[in-house]
C-alpha cells in the first residue's frame, strides 16, 4: 500500500485566467473515468476506500480537506488549487471535508465498479490490517 502523493497539473497563466490541464500524461493513472462532487461548508463525502482504482482529486473550486488512512499511517492533505491533486491508490481509505462551497474533480483509472469500493469501516481495518 502506497502513501498519497501531491502533484502538480500543468497551467498557463494569462492576463485574462489560467488554463489548468488535470487530464495531461500522468505516471499515476491513465483516465477511464471523471466526476465532480459539489458540496457545502462542512460537508463530508467519501468515507470509503478501493480495492484496485487509483484516484486523483482535487479542488476545482473551493477548498477540501482530504483525511486519508492506510496500512502506511494516516494523513491529512489540503487541496485548495485546480492545479494541485492528491493521488489516492488502492485500500486507501478517504473522507473529503469540503471547508467551504467546493467543487472536487476526481481522475480515475477504473469504470464505477460497486464491488470496488469498500464502504465498512470495519472492514477496510481488516482488509488493511490496521
């Protein structure tokens, strides 16, 4: 099990904005699959893990807190930057704490398969052997 990673997306700043590019060549994944999460202050999603898809999120808009734990320790990531993600791999287990109005963008590099996720927290410290 691997800890999470941060990377960093390709942008281009002009007078007029910046151009952020999440969907480039990645060493970590290559995209099957794209969603966004919209949520309020203080929301929490997530809280649930995968036995095999490797994520990338990060905040398209807004600011969310990532609390992630794994066989590796645990760990706590602040995504507040289109062009800063945070790699999620296999049996890591996340919650996302949306610290204001935010939209989080997630890359993964598997179709939605519901046998994938593992939702019992039980069962992840199981599986992890935490």
């Amino acid at each position: 099990m691997t800890y999470p990673e941060i990377v960093h997306f390709p942008s281009f700043r002009e007078t007029n904005g910046t151009l952020t590019v999440p969907f480039g060549q990645s060493e970590y994944l290559k995209v099957v699959r794209f969603f966004m999460v919209h949520a309020g202050h203080n929301a929490e999603r997530g809280q649930h893990a995968h036995r095999e898809c490797t994520q990338i999120l990060f905040a398209a808009s807004g600011r969310v807190k990532v609390d992630a734990v794994g066989s590796w320790g645990q760990a706590s990531f602040s995504l507040d930057s289109p062009a800063k993600g945070l790699v999620l791999f296999p049996m890591t287990w996340a919650v996302q704490v949306f610290e204001s109005e935010s939209v989080l963008g997630v890359l993964c590099d598997k179709p939605f398969q519901e046998s994938d996720y593992i939702r019992d927290w039980a069962e992840f410290q199981s599986l992890a052997r935490l």
